[in-house]
C-alpha cells in the first residue's frame, strides 16, 4: 500500500510504525474471511481491510476523526484473527492501537460514551472497585428493563450470580514447591479475574507447585493495562504496565526469574508486547526483559514433568481463545496438554472465530457481541461435549452466561486431573454436570 507521510509526520515514532504497517498490505483481501465482524455485518468498512483505509486516510491527513471512522474502527474486536491468516505479515495490532490512541486525543464521544468508557477504566482494573460493582450488579439485575441502554442492560446481564470469596493466594507471597524446584516463576494475578474467578489462580499454584516450581506473586503487579490500553487511553495503560515492569525487574534481579506466567491469555497477549509499548521509554530495557520471559501458562507446562493418564472418560469442548490462538500464536499446547492429562478434546467449527467477549466489547458492543457469542455456543454445544475449557476468563464468562454446559480454566483441568480438588464450576447449581470421574 502507498503511503504518503511527510518526513516531519514520520519523525513521529507512532506513525512510522504506523507506515511500515500500512506499507505491508498488498489489499489482498484474505482477512476479510476470518473477521468476525465481517462475517455478522457483510460491510468491508468491518473488515481489517477496510478499517486500513480509514485508519490511513485518519492519520496521513492528520484530520479529526469523523464518526464513521470510529465507529468501524470500535467494532473492530482486537481478536488478531486478520494477523494469523495475512500473507503479507501486516500487524494490525500496532495499527489498530495508534488508531485508537489517535481517536481517544482528537475526538469528542457523546457524553454517554464518554462516562461509560471512564467507568469502565476506573473499575474494571480495579479488583476490590470491580468487586463491589459486581454486588451492585446483582442487586440491581432484576431491574435491567428499566435500563435505558443496552450497554448498561449487557452490563447487568454479564454480572456473575455469585461472587466469589478474595483468594489470600492472590496476596504478595512465595509458594515453596512440592519436592525439589525446578523452575522459579512469577505469577501474574491480573486485576478483573481476582473479582470474577478465583479458582483459577488457586489451581494454577497448586499445579505448578506440585510440578516443581517456586511461585511468586511480585509486590507491586496487578493489572497488565490491556482493558484501558485498548481503549486508546495508553498514559493509564502505561501507568499500569509500567508497575509491573518495575515488580518483575525486581524479582529478576533479585533471586532471578525463569518465566512470568500468564493464565488469563489477554493479558499474556499484552505483556508480551510491554517490549514495543515502551521502545521509546526509560523503561524499555526492562520492558523487553519482562516480554522476553512472559509465558502463557500452557507453554510453561509443555516444558514441565505433566503425568501422563490413559483415562477418556470426559469429553472436553476446547475454546481457543483469540489472545492466545491469534495474538500469541499458541494453538496446540493447551488442547496436547489436556490429552496428555487423559481428557477426550474436542474443538468446535470455526475455532478461529471470536465469542465477542473482547475485553469490554461485549458491555460496548452488546449486540454484535452477542450474536457471536450465539454462534459460537451453537458450535461448542454441536460436540455434545461434558464441558468446556477456555484459557481467558473473558471468554468463560461470555460463553459460560449462554450455556448449561460447565465451562473451566484448562489449568483447572490440570490440577484436577494431578491431584487437586474438582474444579468449582463444575457442581454450580444450575448447570448439566454429567456423571464424572473421580481423576487421582
């Protein structure tokens, strides 16, 4: 594609990176068959291809975004399905978040947009706020037909029915591992799962800690800066990121790291590019230290002692969430590890299609949102499986609001199947639990 940015533009690093991105797209028009928006609306301006034409003609023209460039670019889900089926190598990540960076400084939202986006971004990240705005959900639910937008009515409908206790796992600590260590690692806690599931870093200690690794939980991490990143408010998303670049460091130049270990895929996407986020900051050593040993879980546990079991009692529908398929470009280990561990796995048609959770897409965007998650259901549900397993909370808590079926963290599974209690979601009342085994 043909750029035509002026050398002064162009000392802007934003837009050079911006440049060589759009400089790489030959218009071939492969990533319209894998977006999802795309595929729910029809309109190219909802396709990657058609999002690079309007992001180019914002930011060559430095010109003050109109509303049908911010519409088309919030619909875009930041699922990265475009970026595993391009040719040509084009990273619409970086695109799409200066574009949205750029739109976040230069254009006025209607008030309503503008409060629910800043309450969203003081919240969210926030797991005591988050808390306690999940406890006014729940009262306020029975009331959602008041609601005056569907946003806020998705907002009360995605609220959990009941909110888990604070886990003290999540506390600044070390956890000693079970026999001799192999590995020392830190956990990354995250910030909206420690309010909405806390079985999920309580498996992943356990697992880990029975396979020889020394956990850690660094004074000073929380949330990894994606929710507000992706919003294009980046001095927040950086303010967040940068603590935890400074937690790690310290760890690391303390008693040393081998991995930062992620169980929440979104986040793991996000802090595996803290390297490009900060490449002009003081922090930018550091940053590219902590991307370079940030580890999805899963890919942290191919290189660990997993017992092997023959057992095919349980048929797993296996969700692959985008952030983890797409972003990080792991596609294999956690449905290999949930063979190894004696699960039946099963995946879905389109697998590489998005549920619609997206960070805040499904409370921004409630009905696009909502039909992909209707689909996607529909395609887990066609396996007759026992339950699902995803590796993003933001995906359980999308699928897992439109189905009977129990839907679990894959290191839930794990743990279970190594020695740990059965996963929580699995006995909730009111979901189909099927007869199962007892895995020792």
């Amino acid at each position: 594609m043909q750029t035509t940015f002026t050398a002064e533009q162009l000392l802007d690093p934003a837009i050079q990176r911006s440049n060589e991105i759009l400089r790489s797209c030959v218009h071939c028009g492969f990533c319209t068959a894998t977006c999802p928006t795309y595929q729910v609306l029809g309109d190219e301006l909802d396709s990657p291809r058609g999002r690079i034409y309007l992001i180019k003609d914002m930011l060559e023209n430095e010109r003050v975004p109109d509303e049908t460039t911010v519409k088309h670019v919030d619909r875009c889900l930041s699922c990265l399905a475009c970026m595993s089926t391009c040719p040509s190598g084009v990273h619409y990540m970086h695109l799409v978040d200066h574009a949205r960076e750029y739109i976040e400084q230069n254009y006025q939202r209607p008030f309503t947009d503008r409060a629910l986006r800043w309450i969203l971004a003081q919240i969210l990240p926030y797991p005591k706020r988050f808390r306690l705005a999940l406890l006014g959900a729940k009262i306020g639910r029975p009331f959602k037909f008041l609601m005056p937008d569907a946003r806020l009515k998705a907002m009360l409908e995605m609220a959990p029915k009941t909110i888990p206790p604070v886990s003290r796992n999540d506390d600044p600590q070390s956890f000693a591992p079970k026999g001799q260590q192999v590995k020392r690692v830190a956990l990354m806690t995250g910030c909206a799962q420690k309010a909405l599931n806390t079985d999920i870093n309580d498996a992943t200690i356990r697992l880990l800690t029975r396979l020889g690794c020394e956990v850690v939980v660094a004074e000073g991490a929380g949330c990894c800066g994606a929710l507000t990143h992706h919003m294009g408010k980046s001095d927040e998303s950086h303010k967040t990121a940068a603590k935890n670049i400074r937690a790690w460091t310290a760890e690391m130049d303390g008693q040393g790291l081998d991995a930062i270990v992620i169980n929440t895929s979104g986040c793991g996407t996000t802090v595996k590019d803290y390297g490009h986020m900060f490449r002009n900051d003081k922090l930018a050593a550091d940053a590219a230290r902590v991307s370079g040993l940030a580890m999805d879980i899963s890919e942290l546990l191919m290189t660990l002692d997993l017992p092997e079991r023959a057992d095919k009692d349980l048929t797993v529908a296996y969700h692959a969430a985008c952030s983890l398929q797409h972003g990080q470009q792991i596609k294999t280990h956690p449905k290999t590890l949930l063979k190894r561990a004696g699960f039946k796995v099963v995946e879905p048609a389109d697998s590489h299609l998005c549920c619609g959770s997206a960070g805040t897409y499904n409370l921004m965007q409630p009905e696009i949102s909502g039909q992909l998650k209707t689909r996607k259901i529909r395609t887990l549900e066609a396996k007759k499986p026992d339950l699902i397993a995803a590796g993003n909370i933001g995906c359980m808590m999308q699928i897992g609001s439109g189905t009977e079926l129990p839907i679990v963290h894959t290191v839930e599974l794990l743990d279970w199947a190594t020695g740990g209690p059965q996963p929580p979601a699995m006995t909730i009342e009111g979901k189909r639990v099927p007869e199962l085994p007892i895995l020792r």
